[in-house]
C-alpha cells in the first residue's frame, strides 16, 4: 500500500511564539504548575496558539488551563492499531 505512496512538498510558516510563550507559562503559574516541569508542553500550546491553532492530544489534561488554547482530545492508538 505504502509503495504507491508518492512524497509531496507542503511548505508553511508557523509563527514564531515568543509572545505566546509567555502567555503560557503564566497560565501555568496561576493554574499551579511549574512552567519549567512543562517546558515542551508549554512550547506546544504556544506554537498552537500563535498560529491560531486547535492542539490535537491523547493528553488534554497536560494543557488544561491555559489561556487561549483550544485543545482537542483524541483516542490514542491501541498497540495493534500501529
């Protein structure tokens, strides 16, 4: 199935998320957690943010209370599933 498969060339910008970043780490504050234990967390919701983008995530928890992030649960993949 894959060998039909032909690669295709998308190019985008994702908008650098400075500004975001830091909106992020201070939802972190006030929700009680620390923005350094969270860092990658913290980077992705700041890149979804700043590109005004839903966050996909088997983990919606992980992203709870942050301002201006719109995060979308979805079901991980079962083990026979990959």
């Amino acid at each position: 199935m894959f060998s039909k498969l032909r690669p295709i060339s998308i190019h985008f910008r994702l908008m650098l998320p400075r500004r975001a970043f830091g909106g992020v780490a201070a939802s972190l504050r006030r929700s009680g957690r620390k923005p350094a234990a969270r860092a990658y967390d913290a980077l992705i919701a700041a890149i979804a943010i700043a590109n005004d983008l839903p966050l996909y995530t088997s983990n919606p928890s992980d992203f709870a209370g942050i301002d201006g992030l719109t995060a979308v649960p979805v079901l991980a993949p079962s083990p026979d599933e990959l």
